[in-house]
C-alpha cells in the first residue's frame, strides 16, 4: 500500500526515521513490514511529470506489510506518525 505522509520529502524521511519495528528497504524477499519512498527508489530515474502520473509524490511511502502481529505495525506507524 502507499500513502502521503506529511507536507513534503523531509517528513517522509523523518516518518521512516521515527520507525523501531518497520524496516527502510526496498525488497529483503522475506517476510518483514518494509518501507520506502518510491519517488527516491523505483521511480528515481523517472522525470517528475511522470511520477506523478502514476500517483508517486515526493512524500508517499510504500509500505509491504509482512507477518508481524497486526497491532505491532499499527503501533509502530502510529507513534512514527505522531513525532512528525
């Protein structure tokens, strides 16, 4: 799933900063929560005009949920929303 996180680049950053259980990575190939920012990753060599089309702005993070316990994840995107 993806979704925006705060005004611009530097509060995505700071959102996956802030995180103690999700892991900042593109692909482990393991069953671990990750989370990124596709503008900075998958989309980096695309020209802006066409990040956007597909949605991808400078503050959405891509989140690939893994196995942990559904309330650690939420807790841990809760408080890491919370320090922004």
């Amino acid at each position: 799933m993806a979704f925006d996180v705060g005004e611009d680049q530097e509060d995505a950053k700071q959102f996956i900063r802030n995180l103690k259980l999700i892991f900042h990575a593109v692909s482990l190939g393991a069953t671990e929560t990750l989370v990124c920012i596709p503008y900075l990753t998958a989309m980096l060599y695309l020209p802006p005009e066409r990040r956007t089309v597909f949605g991808i702005k400078e503050n959405t993070v891509r989140l690939s949920l893994g196995i942990e316990p559904t309330a650690s994840i939420l807790e841990d995107l809760e408080q890491a929303l919370s320090g922004l």
